[in-house]
C-alpha cells in the first residue's frame, strides 16, 4: 500500500476494509453508501453521544461523500471519486494526486466526527466560560471579558495590513510620486491633472523602461510585461497607481503588483488563444447574453451597457480580458450611432429598473459625453437606478473633479431616481488620501459608493479582506459584493478554492459588525448569472477530480422559478492553494478549518 493513504484508512478503517473486500466497483458502491446511511441513523438516532456542533460537521462530510458516490453525479462530474478509493485498498495506490488524497482525508474525518475545527485559529489557547452557568451582571461581564479577548486577537491580525492612509506609507507615496514625476519631467500640478494621467499610462515597452527606473521588477514580472507588450496581450499602469508600489517589492505591495503585473503563464496563454480570445476567454459566455450591441442582460430588471470598452489600467485577472486589448485602444470609444441604438434598447424595454454603466470604464469618456449619456437614461421613465462601474476613484482619483460630481449630483433625484458610484477596491494598500477625496466628493452631493471586491490569492490571507471592509467604511464605500475568482484557466495563479471565501464570511467577515460586512460572496455562473455562495440550496460538491479538484454543481438564480440547466464546475484545489499560502509565507495550519467548508 502506498504510504500516502495510510492516514486515509487510519481514519476510516470501516471504509477501508469494505472497499478492500469487494471484488468489483457496484459492490464497493453499496457497501460503503450502506454504511455511510447506517452511520447517519446511528447519529440521528442519538445512540452514540455526540456534541451538536460535531453533528452539523459529522452531517455535512456525510451529505458530500453521499453525493460524490452518486453514479448520477459521477456521470455529471465525468469521474468516479469511489472508483479511485477502491482501485487504491486493492491495490494500494490510484492515479490521483496527493490534493486527492487530502480532500478523502479530511471528509472520513469529518464522517469520524474528528474534525480539525475546534478551537479555531482565533481561540487557540483561550479558556471560554461555559455561560449557561452565570446569570445576570456576571454572565455578561464574563461575556464582554472573552469578546475583549476575541477582539485583541482579530486586531492582531488586521494590523498586519496597512493602508495609504497610515502616515508612514503616505509619506513613503510622496516620495515615489517624487521619484515619477523626475523621471517624467514633470511637476505636482501635471500629477493633479487626470487628462496627464491618463496620457502617461504605461503601457508598452518604453512604458515598462520606464516603470524600471521608478521601482525595481521581479526577473519573472519583467519578462512576463515583456512579452506581454511585444504580443499585445492587454498591460498598462497609471502613475498615481504605480506610486503605490514600494521601491523594492515587498509583503504589503504584493496585491497592488499582483493586480497588474502579469504572470508568465497568464501571458503564455492568452498569446495561444491570440486567433480565438474572444470566444476562448468569454467565461461569462457575453456574446450570448447581449440582446442588442452594447447591452449585455442576465436578469429581468437590470442589464448593462458599455458605451466605452477600455480602461486606464488593467487588471490581470479582467472578465473581459477577451476584448480589451490595451488601454484606451482606439476601437473603444462606440459609436454616437451605437450608443444610442443601445439607450434605445432601454427605452423601449420597460421592464428594465436598474441600468449598470459599465465597459470598460465609463469615467475614460470627457464630461460632455457623460454628460449626454446620464441625460439619456433619466429620460426613460422606468429606469429608478443608474450605477456607474469606475476604478478611478483608485487608479486615476484625480478623474473624480467636482465637475463631474455635479454632473452625477444632477440625475440623483430622490424619489424618482437614484445615481451611484460602484467601484472596485481589492487591498487595504490602494487606499490613498486622494482616493478618500475622490470618495467623498461623491458622498457630500448625496450619492453612495459601493465596492465590488474580487476575492484572489493576492487578498485572501486571514483577516485581509475584513481589513479592507474595515477602510472601506471609514472613507465612506459600502461593501456590495465579493466576487469568487472568475474560473477562467488563465487565472489559475489567483484563483482561491469557494472553501476559503465560505471559510472568510464565516470565521473573520462575521466577527465585523453588521454594517461593516454588507458584501455578499458570490460565484458568477456563466450565462446565467450570481449566485450567493452561503445558500447551500444553490451548490453542492459532486465529486473530486483526480488532480484534487472540488467539482461543484451550481443551480442558477432561477431554481424554483423557471427550470434551467445546472453549471459544473471545477474547482482549485485547496491543498494547492495551502501551499501557495505556505510559500508565501502564511502558517497553513492556520487555515485547517477550510477543508470543512463545502
């Protein structure tokens, strides 16, 4: 037998032996869901003692081992996770990664009621009074004592991420702009200026010369813009955003580098999908969601437009990666003829409440045109919401003149309509003085602004977003939605399992108060739309693929509505992401917990 399933059988020994003893799949198949249903009784019963907190774990691994031995769900999944376990008690190993073995490992723990849950990472060492046994003034001070303690704990946490706010990290951000506006020939005043920002965005290879004399680059980021720019694969910074990098990479620059500094194999793949990106990279399946040009709809009272299709800066891990080639690439700008072919749309279809002005990034285009265009869609008498989608406010903050906020200020007529500014903060670090003067030009006319987060690698260690929840609210963005990483497999170096985004809303957002965790996790199922990931009524694992992988099968918005397909998904694996955490120095014991998130 291989050593590496020793654990597995240790655990488990029952299973162990019933696979070992059948002489063909369907055999293992009955004897193993057979003791796995004897096991549920056993417990529902209550003739084995067992804590109600160990329940719901022992009840939860127990419903996903049941699921994953379904031949149904194997036929959905294209695998058989059971014929892998056979396969190895026979003959004492399988084809399958250790990431597989992993995943086994933790669900017979979780079925063997020995779960790695309690204590958790915040309470390890931390003596809790049973508080059924106080009563009144000692029962609470005993409370408020242990959430003292649990509230030191998350500060030691969220102290490790640091904003531009910090007086230290602003002070370092002016001597970087400093350093940007030497090598430009520049002064203050051009830096103030949006229209300079936007035409000094590095974006080509005299732009990545240039971004070397600021701040120094990994080898592996330096070849990888290289050949980035000499294939055309979409790349380009703004100055103020490369004023948040340090001079020398580092922890607390990791996530604002990450954003837009590519990896090599990001790269590599979509210089292979160069003839077929469109329709290679679309995961969100648009071109099969767009009624009419611009207008892109997966819901009944709301869909979007983009009457511009570019940005100032690109993100990496961009959703339409597919059709934004570089920054303000010339074919962005729609027509004046397409544009109000789309607004049309919108006025003719009276179902529409909500319109989202997307691209892109809207706030490229000038005033006047913005102007227009908000003009347009405060004409059409059911539209009740117009959201404006814009990263400016962190990439270019300058963009947010009080000019345009008058313009904005303009259309938000309370009690017949509502304008507001949806942006998208991933990290604590973006934060700067000028991004909470951006913000707050906004807030003072009367309009909210909410954040769209995407949950990746680079912002995914413990109590890192509940950090940026934390700035968020202090500068005035409410959290709106944190966004699963797109499972696009050129994505695959930020990708995080939907165990970790479960295992974050449950054991850090949580502890936040209320109005600081407005934000609900979500995974965008292609063609069809969100889905809240904490409703277990809408996923469910079905399998484990060979290299690791959780398979999921997502059920659309509209269960129990109108009956559409379900999307199949696989996932990353959680051990690999373990190890990236561990390599990146983070404790992975830290995050045991997350096997036991489904």
């Amino acid at each position: 037998m291989a050593s590496r399933w020793q654990k597995c059988w240790d655990v488990a020994p029952e299973i162990y032996l019933l696979l070992k003893g059948s002489d063909s799949l369907e055999a293992a198949r009955d004897l193993v869901v057979g003791y796995l249903q004897s096991l549920d009784w056993t417990h529902r019963r209550e003739t084995a003692e067992m804590d109600p907190w160990d329940y719901v774990l022992f009840n939860e691994a127990l419903e996903c081992l049941k699921n994953i031995f379904s031949p149904r769900n194997e036929r959905a999944a294209k695998t058989s996770s059971l014929e892998q376990l056979w396969k190895a008690a026979v003959t004492g190993d399988a084809d399958v990664a250790d990431d597989f073995v992993d995943e086994f490992y933790h669900l017979f723990k979780g079925v063997k009621v020995q779960s790695e849950v309690y204590p958790s990472m915040l309470m390890e060492g931390l003596e809790v009074s049973d508080f059924d046994e106080y009563e009144g003034r000692e029962a609470g001070q005993r409370r408020s004592d242990y959430l003292d303690e649990m509230s030191r704990r998350m500060d030691e946490h969220l102290s490790r991420y640091r904003s531009g706010l910090d007086p230290e990290i602003a002070e370092k951000r002016i001597e970087n702009r400093e350093r940007i506006l030497a090598v430009l020939g520049a002064d203050p005043d051009d830096w103030n200026d949006w229209r300079w920002q936007f035409r000094h965005v590095f974006k080509d290879e005299r732009g990545l010369e240039t971004i070397k004399e600021v701040i120094a680059l990994s080898s592996e980021h330096d070849a990888a813009i290289r050949l980035a720019v000499e294939n055309g694969v979409p790349f380009g910074v703004t100055p103020h955003y490369l004023h948040l990098m340090d001079e020398k990479p580092c922890d607390l620059d990791f996530a604002v580098r990450l954003q837009v500094f590519p990896p090599k194999k990001y790269v590599e793949n979509m210089i292979a999908h160069r003839k077929d990106r469109k329709w290679a990279f679309d995961f969100m399946r648009e071109h099969d969601t767009s009624p009419t040009d611009l207008v892109t709809r997966r819901y009944p009272r709301v869909a979007i437009v983009k009457p511009y299709d570019s940005c100032p800066q690109i993100c990496v891990y961009c959703q339409r990666n597919w059709e934004i080639t570089t920054p303000f690439m010339p074919s962005a700008m729609a027509s004046t003829e397409a544009i109000d072919a789309a607004l049309d749309w919108y006025t003719e279809h009276e179902a529409m409440m909500d319109v989202l002005l997307t691209g892109g990034d809207p706030l490229v285009m000038n005033d006047d045109l913005i102007d227009r265009i908000l003009g347009r869609l405060a004409e059409i008498p059911h539209l009740s919401s117009i959201r404006i989608a814009t990263r400016t406010p962190i990439t270019v903050p300058q963009r947010i003149t009080e000019e345009l906020c008058e313009i904005f200020a303009s259309y938000h007529e309370l009690g017949r309509r509502s304008l507001c500014v949806v942006t998208h903060l991933m990290h604590p670090y973006e934060v700067t003085p000028e991004t909470l003067e951006a913000v707050k030009r906004i807030r003072m006319l009367g309009m909210d602004v909410y954040n769209q987060q995407v949950f990746t690698f680079a912002n995914s260690r413990r109590f890192e977003t509940a950090a940026l929840r934390v700035i968020m609210k202090k500068i005035g963005i409410d959290p709106y939605y944190t966004f699963n990483m797109k499972g696009k497999s050129e994505m695959e170096d930020y990708a995080v399992p939907i165990a970790r985004i479960l295992q974050e809303r449950k054991e850090e957002a949580r502890l936040l108060p209320g109005i600081f965790r407005t934000d609900e996790p979500v995974f965008n199922v292609p063609f069809l739309g969100k889905d809240h990931l904490r409703a277990w009524q809408n996923h469910e694992i079905i399998a484990i693929q060979p290299d690791g992988r959780r398979t999921y099968r997502f059920l659309p918005w509209e269960k129990n509505i109108v009956q559409v397909k379900p999307y199949i998904y696989d996932d990353v694996s959680i051990a690999s992401y373990l190890e990236k955490l561990r390599r990146r120095g983070e404790d992975p014991e830290k995050y045991k917990s997350i096997w036991y998130y489904y």
